[in-house]
C-alpha cells in the first residue's frame, strides 16, 4: 500500500490507498507535531506494511527528514534506504488543472495538491461539464483558490488563476492577544452585533475570513460571468467558521472536504502508476 501525506504548519495529515485503488481510503488522520509518537502508532497498525509514500509539505527540511525517519521506523522498512518519501512539487500543469502562478513551483505544495482533489471530486460530482469552483483552506493560514474551467477550444481542463493567503483564524486572533493590551485570547461566538470582547474578536475574525472568501467568489462571478457551482472548504479552523459561511452561502453551495491534499496526492500517485504501464 501506499501511504499519502500532507505536512502542514501545524498538524501531518495522513491517509492511505492500496496500490490498485482509484482513490484513497475515507480516512485521514491529523497529528500535531508535538504528537509524533501517536503518528508512529497509527503507521504501525495499519493493515498493510507501506511501500512509498506520496507526500507534500510546506515544513522545513529538518522537519521532513524527522517525518522521513519516522516513517521508515514506523512500518518496519527493511531496506537501508528506508521507505521511499515522494516529495511532489508544483507545477505548470497536472491531472487536467493548468496553473498559472508565478513562478508555478512557488505555490505551496499544498495548495497544488488541494486544487488537483477538489478538481478531482468536482468532476466526480458534477460529470465533465466544468463549473468554476473556490477551494476555501482554513489551515494555520487561510488561502482561497480559484479553479475555472479553461477557455480553450475543446480543453477539458480547469485553470486556476490564483488566489489569496491571509493569516488563519488563530493566526489573526493571536496577533491581537500578542499586539495589545487589552485583548485576550479567548474562545468567544460569532454574533451579528457582538456586545462582549471575546465574541467581538471571535466575529471579526470569522468576518475577515469569510469576507475574502467572498471577494473571490465575486471576482469569480464578475471575470467568468457565471457564478462558481460550488464553495469547496477544508482545514482545521473551520469548524469556527462554518456558522459565519452560512450567513454568507446557501448550504447546499459548501462542500467540505476532509483533505483535499490528499486527494489530490492519490490521483499524482495514481496517473504515475498508470504511465509506468
Ligand atoms: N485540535 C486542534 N489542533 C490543532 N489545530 C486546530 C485544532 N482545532 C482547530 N484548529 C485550527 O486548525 C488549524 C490547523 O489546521 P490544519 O488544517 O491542520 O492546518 P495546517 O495544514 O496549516 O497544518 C490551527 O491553526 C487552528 O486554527
Ligand atoms: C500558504 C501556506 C503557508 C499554507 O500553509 P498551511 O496553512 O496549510 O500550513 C503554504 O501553502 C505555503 O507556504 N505556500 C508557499 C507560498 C505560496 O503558496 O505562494
């Protein structure tokens, strides 16, 4: 089997999927990085011993030789070389998405993979008649992606044009706590009026958040003339969030995605596999 992993700033993101599958195994685990030992623990007790493992990370480097090593421990690799880590990289083009940042490899790992998954399971849910899309993170930073459906005669492909980074939701309500005197950091609600601090901080936040996500989702409307099919979210701040996206999207606009990175790994690793035959 094949392990696939998403190392972000604040917690390693893992799921797997047998080398025969067409797409990973519904669950993903997540472990902080002072929680090492519990990500050693589930590596071992998965069914199968891992052959390779597909991987993005935007971690130092000193960080992604520790994941290295701790891998290879945890399933038991019998080799001197270890378990082989496939570190991917952005590009200018993959599994149907056309990227056009500048320079392409600059765009976080992440993200690429994350615009590969949700393309991957937008296709899944609404067939090959593309729709424009936003991929909303809610990860330590906040990004929002655009995917749109490319204007070139007969592509069957998504382009992304780009999108926005912003601190993330503990990011921005730690910057107050940090810079001021009087604000603490504290969990507080999201209320349309918000008579308390804490829900006064809570409700900007989720408001800033929300708000860029809005802004996209405008750009989107007014540069494709058509408003995007759906608001893809994902990332461990959301939960925060998901009350303030209510008052801004119908549900049935927002899909959540446990781990669109990871998706987005299983198809790399699957298109690999199915050239080498
Ligand atoms: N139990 C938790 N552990 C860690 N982060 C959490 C937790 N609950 C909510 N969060 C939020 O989720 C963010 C991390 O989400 P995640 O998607 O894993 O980010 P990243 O990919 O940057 O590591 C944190 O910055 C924080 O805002
Ligand atoms: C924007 C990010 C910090 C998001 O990381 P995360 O919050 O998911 O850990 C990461 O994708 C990154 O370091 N990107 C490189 C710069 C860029 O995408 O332009």
């Amino acid at each position: 089997m094949r392990l696939l992993l998403d190392a972000g700033n604040t917690r390693v993101k893992l799921s797997w999927m047998s080398l025969s599958a067409q797409a990973r195994a519904p669950v993903v685990a997540a472990f902080g990085y002072d929680e090492m030992a519990g990500l050693g623990a589930w590596v071992a007790a998965l069914p199968e011993r891992p052959l390779e493992v597909w991987a993005v990370g935007v971690v130092d480097s000193a960080r992604m030789v520790q994941l290295e090593q701790l891998l290879s421990a945890a399933s038991g690799a019998q080799t001197a070389a270890g378990l082989p880590v496939h570190w991917q990289h952005s590009q200018m083009y993959a599994a149907g998405v056309r990227s056009e940042y500048l320079p392409s490899h600059a765009l976080g790992p992440d993200r690429w993979a994350g615009l590969l998954g949700v393309a991957w399971n937008e296709r899944r849910l609404a067939g090959n008649s593309l729709a424009p899309v936003l991929l909303a993170s809610f990860g330590t930073a906040t990004t929002v992606d655009a995917l749109l459906p490319s204007e070139a005669q007969a592509a069957d492909e998504y382009v992304f044009p780009g999108g926005l980074i912003l601190p993330g939701v503990q990011l921005m309500a730690r910057s107050l706590a940090q810079g001021t005197a009087r604000l603490p950091e504290e969990a507080g609600v999201t209320r349309n009026f918000p008579a308390q601090t804490r829900d006064a901080i809570a409700t900007g936040v989720a408001a800033a958040q929300l708000g860029a996500v809005w802004r996209q989702w405008r750009r989107i409307e007014q540069s494709s003339s058509r408003a995007p099919a759906r608001l893809y979210v994902t990332g461990g701040a959301w939960p925060a969030l998901e009350a303030e996206a209510l008052q801004w999207f119908e549900p049935a606009q927002i899909v959540w995605l446990a781990s669109p990175a990871l998706d987005g790994l299983a198809c790399l690793a699957r298109q690999k596999q199915e050239a080498g035959h």
